[in-house]
RNA sequence: GGGCGAAUAGCUCAGUGGGAGAGCACCUGGCUUACACCCAGGGGGUCGCAGGUUCGAGCCCUGUUUCGCCCACCA
C-alpha cells in the first residue's frame, strides 16, 4: 500500500477514463479459440453504423457484458464479438441527405458507383461513432476481430448464401405483388410494414354501369384504384346479383369493359352493397381474386405511385389527386351514391411512413416453409431455448404461417444480387464467381441492379463473423454461441432468420439461448421518440451519473420480460451507491495502509467477521444465481443489499472496535476479513460497474498470483466459505437488541447526546452468552453508558421496554429524562400490534383442518411464532403496568 | 378477429401456496473521526373487481374491467 489517499467524493469522469485503455493494452478482452475451458460466446447485435447510442443499446450491452464478464471470471473461454451493420436503406438515406445538404446533389446526379464510393468514405468519417460509445459504457468487446456485415470475408459469406440456397431451390425470383415505398422506391418485406389501425377514413359508393342496361353498386375506400380494375365480384349465393354473373361492366372513365364475377372467397354479401369491385393489380386480396379467375391484371401506378399511361386522361398524376379527379368524374356523370365514414387499416414504410403501395413487380424470395420447419424443430426440441418463455408461442406462431421472404431491394447500397441476365439467350446466372459472359450463348451478361435486404447478411451473423464458410477454429471453438441477447423487437426480424439460416447453412443452432430484453420507456411508461421529445440519452446520463451508474440502474430494472419504465431518479440513486462503495473503500484503504496481506485466515476471526462471512456466502449465491439465470436484477441486488446494508450498515461499523482497539489478533482478524469481504464485494458488483470496482481492487492490498485486472480475477463461487450458524445468530441477536434500543432513543425523544444504561433481562442462558460475546459492540452502536445482562429481576422504575425474540427484555431506563407518556403510547401500540399477529396465529392453530392438513413444520414453525408471541405481550404487558405504576 | 403482458405503499416496481417488501418521495432526529451522494427512527397498502380450488391465495383456476403490446388481406 502506498497510503495513496482517496479523494472525498466519488468523481465518476475521472475513474472512467482511465480503466477501459488499460484493459486494452493488458489484451483483457482478447479470445483465444485454442484456449481451453468452456466457451461462452455472445456476438453483439449489430448496431446500424449511421447509429447514435441510445437506450436499447445501453441496455443490451449491460446485460451482454455482465454475463460476459461474470463467465470470464468463472473462467469460462469468452468471447464478446463487436461489429455493425451496414443497414442498408437507413444509410442511404442518411448519406442521401448529406449529399444533398452540402452538394445539393441527388444520389442520381453521381451515379451508382460513385454514390456507393461516398457511402464509403461517409462510413470511414463518421461510421464508427457508436463503437466509441461501446468503449465509454466498458462493453469488453474483442476489437481484434470487429466486423463490419459489408466487409469483404462478410460479402462472401452472403454470396455462399444465397447461391446456396438458389442451388437448392429456396431462393426463387418470381413476380407478384408486392409491398412497394413510392418514396424509398423499393419492395419491402411484409415485417417491414407498419400497420396504422382505426384510421378515420372515407368508404364511398359508386355505380358501375352494366353492358346493355342497368348498374351494380360498389363500395370502396380508394376510389382511384377503379381505373386498374378488371373485374366486380359477388357472392355467387347472393340472390341479388346471381343474375349478373357473366354480364360486362362498362368502365365509365376509360375505354373498356370487364366482367362481374362470382367469388365465395373475396365477398361477404353482408358488407357493403356486397359487390366489391376488383383491382388486381394493386391490392393482394384482388390478385388472389385475378388469379382465381384469369382477370387482366393493370398496373396504374409507377414507382412512386404516380398514374401511367393506361390511366388514358387521368395519367400523371399521384395517388390524391388521382382520388379527387376520379371522384369528380363520378360524380359529373352521375355514378357516386354516397359516402360515409368508415374505419380502417392502413400500411405505411416502417422507414419513412409513406404510405405502402402494393405493386406488381419482379422480385427475389427465400422459400420459407422448409427452413421454418427446421428453426421450429430446435426450439420444439431444445437445441434453443428462449427467454423469457412467454415469447416461445410468438416465435412459433409466426414461423408456423410464414410467407416467402422478399430479400431484394431497389437500393443502391447493400450487398448486390448475384444474379446475372443474357438480353441474348434471356438465361439468368447465379454463380459464386462473377461471370465473364453467358455461360449458355456467350454473350454479354448485366447484373441484377438490387441489392439484398439488409436482414439477409444479419441473418448469417452469428456464423459469418466466425469466418463460415471456412472452417476456421474460431467457428469450431465458438460456434454455435451461447447467448443471442437482444430485444423482443426483432424476435422476426432477426433471431428466427438466424435460426434458419445457422440451421440450414452451418448445420446447428446459432446460438443455445435466446434471452429477450424489453423497451425501454420514459418514466410514464410512453415510447421515446424524438417527435414526442422524451427521449434520454444515455450519453447524457454516463456524463453525469457515470457509466457504473446508468448500468447498474438498467441491471436492477431489468426484470425478464418487461419493459422497463425508465426515471432519472433511479440512476441518481445508483450513483450515490457508487459514492457509497467508494467511501467503504476510503475507509478500507485507510486501515489497511501498511497493512501485508495474509493469503489464508488468520486465527481469532470474530463474531463479526465470521457474521460478514455468512452474508458474503448468501451473497454470492444469489449473484450467481440470478446471473445464471438471466435474473439480473436479482442478481444487481443480492450485490447492491450485501454491500450496503450488511458490509456498510454493520460490518464496517462493527470492525471500528478491533481495527481501532490495541489487541493484535482481533485487529489482524478485522483487517484479513474487512479486505476480504470488500474484496469479494468489488467481484460481486463488477460485472455490473466495471470501472469503480477496478478503481478500488486495484489498491486493494494484492495477493501472490493476483492478475493484472479485477476483469480477470477469479468470481466468487458458492460453497467456499465455511457457514457458522453460532456466529450469525450472536450478531442478529445484537443487531435486534441494538435496533430496539435505537427505536426506543428515536420515538421517545432520548437526546443523541445521553448514554444511558441499559439493563436486559434474559432467562436463556443461551441469550445471555450471546450478548455478553456481543457486548461491546451493543454499547458502541447503542450509544449507551452501560449495560448490564441479567437472567431476570424487577425492572428499574420508570423505564421503556421492548422485547426480542419473545423473552429478551429490553429496559431503558427513562425517568427524568424523557416524558414518560410518550414511551405509554409507544408500548401501547407495540401491544396492539402484537395482539393483532397473535390472534391471527391463533386463529390458524385453533383450525383443526389446517393442524391436521397442513405440513407438520408449517403447524410447528406456527406453535413456535405462537409462543413467542405470547412471551413478548406477557412481557410487554408486565412493561405497561410498572410505567403506570411509575406515573401513577 | 386472434395472441400476449400488466393492474401490489404517493411514484417506479420486486415478490409463481404459509408471518405484505425495495428504491425514491414523505415525517422526526442527527455534520457520530468512510460517506449529509450520509446515519438512525417512523408513517403509509381491503395486493383492479367477482366467484372458485385449498387447512391456507398477492401468488393457482374461471369470469370481468381498465391499460399496453404483437400478429392478421375484410372492400
């Protein structure tokens, strides 16, 4: 010890600095595939890399690196896998944007190849900002082996993919309807639609007239969509239009007719007028419909959904204006019959929430059913289990009616289909090897212009950042991994794609288990977004509360499968706790300066430390507990309730006696167990605040063999300390006498100041042994003058009581100090209360149905509470009567 | 239309069959030589409602109300 002193107050910016640069220079976080001991392995969830952090990411990556350095510490082989991910359509549009703002350029304007160019050079300037923000939370990520899902070892990996699976026939193009972004102009998959319910809308009604005489009525809710239709359909039972079935309609607007069709499916004759007028190609129940009866199907929209040519006079125009055009011309002719207001549903771009328009258009598609059917089998079977449990019926449900997957993308920035067409021979190629020209005629060859979904890489990340498809060790030795720890969000989205494709590509499970965390809310519970302005920044936070802080406060509310309701209250509350683990480490340093610390117990450990010892045990099984199952807050505040109120509000006070008296044995005990138990304490916590606890371990006095960091130190483990029973029940013993008295001081008013003594009365021998070994302390932390333990006798005149444990009396005496009324009420509802547990005890023994059904230790822990109880008012009563004998 | 979750102290929440808990807030008293980011003491709850199972229910079952989320192609 180099009796270097601790400044006051715990300064979390300054602590915080200096650690994570020194793990990384002392390799803390490096794995090692050829290392051996079990392999834990969580690979982070890539966060987009135009990402900010926010509080989803502070909350994963607190419970990813609390498990990951809790298994490092049990000296398990772990490896914390960073990276990002290159988000395909978010950060076009953020790179989009910029260009525009600084050149006033469209992406256009530069062309494909020198767009992808500036994304590059965007991604090298500002891409990585996020990884830094890992680094200020101390997420012990392996850095070395950082990937990036557009990296070249990652693009081939994707190429192996999907050729693959085109080998295989899951991966097809194929042209139908799709949900289509008119302002991002690209297809989207069904997960990426955002589906807006109870939107207040407009159902209209209109005629459409019939070839040779007379109308059917239609109702709809997009007007516009009337110039793409080709057929009206009825329920082929209804008596009101069975007639017409077969007859033409007339299409009012433009030059040309179509038929009145029967389809049971599509038609529920109670809605509506119950004829429903058909647009195939712009609605997914209608191209059902088109198919069923082979209605022509017209496209009236471009891209960005605006009118084309077959929209004869009603061209060019976008799909408003489209509506109140065509509404007009209804009505100038005659045709509306009414409108009302009507309720619906509505599917915006989860990106941009533009409305959705389903467009016709060519497209590829992973053949889901038989990879679902294998990423079931595993959960069904166990190779996975999911957390929280609740979240099992979810995942099955939805693979159990998965649609084909819509991987490609009309974007520029992403990974680009590997599929190449001949204009010549019209063969379309998918090899892993670009090629020269058409393998069938020879000619030229131009690429697919789409890119893949960005989910499609994510989905090979648990695999492809191990160097799949080379058999790498770093795959053998990590994969499958461990955990897969993220939000419930992307249960769809992510994990089960990477259940499929880890199953189908690499042959086993990526990952063992999936523990799902919840969102995170503002303190009333809302969502944070920036339009409702409520939301918290995590870097904002760390600044000011310290990243230990911010962490153990997400530890702590991170109960399974609930969201978290986020108050800034909370993260004070943590940091004072830092403040609080800080000042024990003050006062510990202080002792221990000079101090050599011994490697094994000295003899003469005290009640107290053998106490301490007890509560580090009970500890320590709880921490590790709830860790090994993903209860971190059980786990955050087994270690938060240890440290404070039982090594702080007892143990610390307690050793002040032997680290301060002049006996060299008690003192040497004191020191060996103060060290050790603070210690222990800093292992406990230090998966949830890395950076105080390796502050505080580092000055900690150090042991032969000790490693370089607290991040490398040996966890805790049950089962390596000795329990004694005889200790704990001395020193709760004391803690009960010391509690009463310190009530008795506050409620009647004793000044601080005063020492009074004491007097208890206990028959037990037992209890008279117990608080003579605890005498001292009693006397120290009851601030009392005196105190005397005798087997019984009369009680001083004029004196409070309290009892404990049924037969340990508890007399204060007050007379002359305090008025005594006040110490009549207190016993008068120490009483009371008294009374109230004890007849409801007997209550329950006076039920013969519950002595003679209930477990015999459930009836004799019962007898037991009966007995004290009793004990206690008989004497509480005895208490009543001499103080108004003393006032009378 | 299905599925899921929540309802416990003023607030935010733990508590999966036997004595209602924590943190914050509140009240009282204390600058006691680690810490006032602290210490000690205290007040405060018919555990949403109604039934049921059980010797015993905050906890299990049924129904119900309110709130939230997810999934779903009703014009």
């Amino acid at each position: 010890m180099d009796g270097e002193l601790l400044e006051k107050g715990y300064e979390p910016q300054a602590v915080e600095a200096r650690w994570y640069d020194f793990w990384m220079e002392h390799g803390c976080f490096a794995a090692d595939p050829h290392r051996p001991g079990p392999a834990f392995v969580i690979v982070i969830p890539p966060p987009n890399v135009t990402g900010v952090l926010h509080m989803g990411h502070a909350l994963t990556i607190t419970i990813q690196d609390a498990l990951i350095r809790w298994r490092r510490m049990c000296g398990d082989n772990t490896l914390y896998l960073p990276g990002t991910d290159h988000a395909g359509i978010a950060t076009q549009m953020v790179v989009e944007r910029a260009l525009k703002a600084d050149e006033g350029l469209s992406r256009h304007d530069l062309g494909r190849g020198p767009f992808i160019e500036r994304v590059w050079q965007w991604k090298e300037r500002h891409g990585n900002r996020i990884n830094d923000q890992l680094k200020v939370l101390g997420a012990s990520l392996d850095w070395d082996r950082e990937r990036f899902t557009m990296d070249a070892l990652l693009t081939r990996a994707v190429r192996e993919a999907f050729v693959t699976l085109h080998e295989q026939g899951l991966i097809y193009r194929d042209a139908k309807l799709i949900n289509f972004c008119p302002r991002c102009t690209t297809a989207l998959s069904d997960l990426e639609v955002r589906h807006e319910e109870n939107v207040a809308g407009t159902m209209w009604d209109f005629a459409y007239p019939l070839e040779g005489g007379g109308e059917i009525v239609v109702s709809t809710t997009r007007p516009e969509t009337m110039l793409g239709d080709s057929a009206v359909a009825v329920h082929p039972d209804d008596p009101r239009y069975q007639a017409l079935i077969g007859r033409r309609i007339v299409h009012p607007l433009l030059s040309r007719t179509f038929p009145v069709v029967g389809d049971a499916i599509l038609v529920d004759p109670a809605f509506g007028t119950g004829a429903v007028k058909v647009t195939p190609a712009h609605d997914f129940n209608d191209f059902e419909v088109g198919r069923r009866h082979g209605l022509e199907l017209i496209p009236i929209f471009d891209d960005r959904a605006v009118t084309t040519a077959v929209c004869g006079a009603f061209a060019g125009l976008d799909r408003d204006e489209a509506r109140v055009r065509v509404l007009a011309a209804l009505g100038e002719q005659g045709l509306l019959r009414g409108e009302r207001p009507h309720t619906m549903a509505l599917g915006r771009c989860q990106r941009c929430a533009t409305l959705l328009e389903p467009t016709l258009s060519p497209q590829w598609y992973v053949r889901t059913k038989p990879l679902a059917e294998q990423a079931l089998a595993a959960v069904e079977d166990g190779r996975t289990t999911i957390l929280p449990e609740s979240q099992v019926k979810v995942y099955k449900h939805w693979l159990e009616n998965i649609q084909d997957w819509c991987i490609s993308r009309q974007l520029w920035w992403g990974h680009r289909i590997p599929a190449w067409y001949c204009d010549g021979c019209g063969t379309c190629t998918v090899t892993r090897e670009d090629p020269p020209c058409c393998p069938g005629c020879g000619g030229p060859l131009r690429q697919d212009e789409d890119v893949l979904d960005t989910w499609f890489s994510s989905g090979l990340w648990p695999f492809s950042t191990l160097g799949w498809p080379a058999q790498t060790p770093e795959l053998q030795a990590y994969y499958p991994t461990t955990v897969m720890e993220t939000g419930y969000d992307i249960l769809f989205f992510w994990v089960a794609r990477m259940m499929m494709m880890g199953l189908h590509l690499v042959g086993d499970v990526p990952f063992r288990r999936v523990y799902l965390h919840g969102m995170i809310r503002d303190s009333r519970g809302e969502k944070m977004s920036k339009t409702r302005g409520n939301v918290i920044d995590p870097l904002d936070l760390t600044a000011r509360y310290g990243s230990d802080a911010l962490r153990f406060t997400l530890a702590s509310l991170a109960v399974q499968g609930r969201d978290i309701k986020l108050a800034e209250e909370w993260i004070a509350g943590y940091r004072a706790f830092c403040n609080k683990i800080w000042n024990a480490g003050r006062f510990t340093l202080g002792q221990l300066a000079g101090w050599s610390r011994p490697a094994s117990p000295p003899p003469g450990l005290s009640l107290a430390d053998r106490w301490i010892l007890g509560r580090l045990e009970r500890a320590i099984v709880a921490v590790n507990e709830g860790l090994a199952n993903f209860k971190l807050n059980e786990a955050s505040l087994a270690a938060y309730h240890f440290f404070w109120h039982e090594l702080c509000d007892w143990y610390l006070e307690m050793s002040k006696a032997p680290l301060y008296g002049d006996d060299p044995v008690a003192q040497q005990a004191a020191r060996y167990t103060l060290c050790h138990v603070l210690d222990a304490g800093l292992r406990l916590l230090h998966p949830f605040m890395p950076f105080l606890t390796e502050e505080l371990w580092q000055k900690l006095p150090r042991l032969p063999g000790d490693p370089v960091s607290l991040m490398l130190a040996r966890f805790p483990q049950p089962g390596e300390l000795p329990l004694d029973p005889e200790a704990e029940e001395t020193v709760e013993l004391a803690h009960e006498v010391i509690g009463a008295v310190r009530a008795i001081r506050s409620e009647c008013g004793v000044p601080p100041a005063a020492r009074p003594a004491l007097l208890i009365h206990a028959p037990a021998e037992t209890s008279r042994r117990r608080l003579a070994a605890m005498h001292a302390q009693i006397v120290t932390q009851a601030r009392l003058g005196s105190l005397e333990v005798a087997a019984g006798g009369e009680a001083p005149r004029g004196s409070a009581k309290a009892v404990v444990g049924g037969t340990v009396e508890i007399l204060l005496p007050l007379l002359g100090v305090v008025d005594l009324e006040v110490e009549l009420a207190r016993l008068h509802k120490g009483i009371g209360k008294t009374e109230q547990e004890l007849a409801g005890v007997r209550k329950k023994l006076g039920n013969a149905d519950f002595l003679g059904r209930a477990p015999a230790a459930v009836v004799e822990k019962e007898r037991g509470r009966e007995q004290e109880l009793g004990e206690t008012l008989s004497r509480l009563h005895a208490g009543l009567a001499r103080l108004q004998q003393a006032l009378g």
